[in-house]
C-alpha cells in the first residue's frame, strides 16, 4: 500500500502540511518496505483554483492509496472518495509523527529520500 502524507519540508522530520491541496510536497510511503519517495507539489500550489483536484491526479497516477493529512476541501475530498482513495485527516506534528498515529501500518524504520533524517 502506498500512503501519502502532506509535508511542508521534503523529509519525514518535516512539519505536516495541514492543507491537502496546496501542500508543498508529499511524502508517498510504501507501507510494505519503507521506502519513501518525495513529490514536488508545487505546481498545484500556484494554480488560482483546482489544486486539491490536481494534486488527486496527482497522488492516483503514483499509486497511492491512503491520503494523511491534515484537512481537505469539498472538491478533492469528492475526488478522493472517487478514485477510492482512503482519507486520514486530522494529521499534526512532524510526518513521522502523523504516520506512527494515523497510519500504524507503516513500519518505524523509513528509508529513502524522505526519511534521511530517520
């Protein structure tokens, strides 16, 4: 399963971003082996209106299937549910952090770009 989480900073260590669609990046762990690959999101920061349906296609084309952050509008929620994605709001404190509360099924030990740090 591959699990996303909305970061202002490109590291595990990094704050959450507490918005879904103008996040700056993502973090897309893979709950199976760790492993994290960082997303730029910041095309979708710098559209006028859109972003959160953006940054959905965005998440789908990388095959994710959890989102944790920590809220999200009307629009990318109905993208969200539509493409089946799993929704996990609420998220506060570093993306580790988040992680070990709203995502248990990632294991502790995070390898990658994301997780240099870690």
């Amino acid at each position: 399963m591959k699990i996303a989480i909305s970061a202002s900073e490109p590291t595990v260590d990094g704050p959450v971003d507490p918005r879904f669609g103008r996040a700056r990046f993502f973090l897309i762990v893979d709950s199976d082996s760790g492993a994290v690959e960082v997303l730029d999101n910041s095309g979708s920061t710098e559209l006028p209106h859109g972003a959160g349906i953006a940054t959905v296609e965005a998440l789908v084309r990388r095959g994710v299937t959890t989102v944790v952050t920590g809220q999200v509008g009307p629009k990318a929620e109905t993208g969200l549910r539509a493409a089946g994605l799993d929704i996990r709001t609420g998220a506060v404190g570093t993306c580790r952090e988040a992680l070990a509360f709203l995502a248990p099924e990632v294991p502790t030990g995070l390898v990658g770009a994301g997780a240099a740090e870690g």
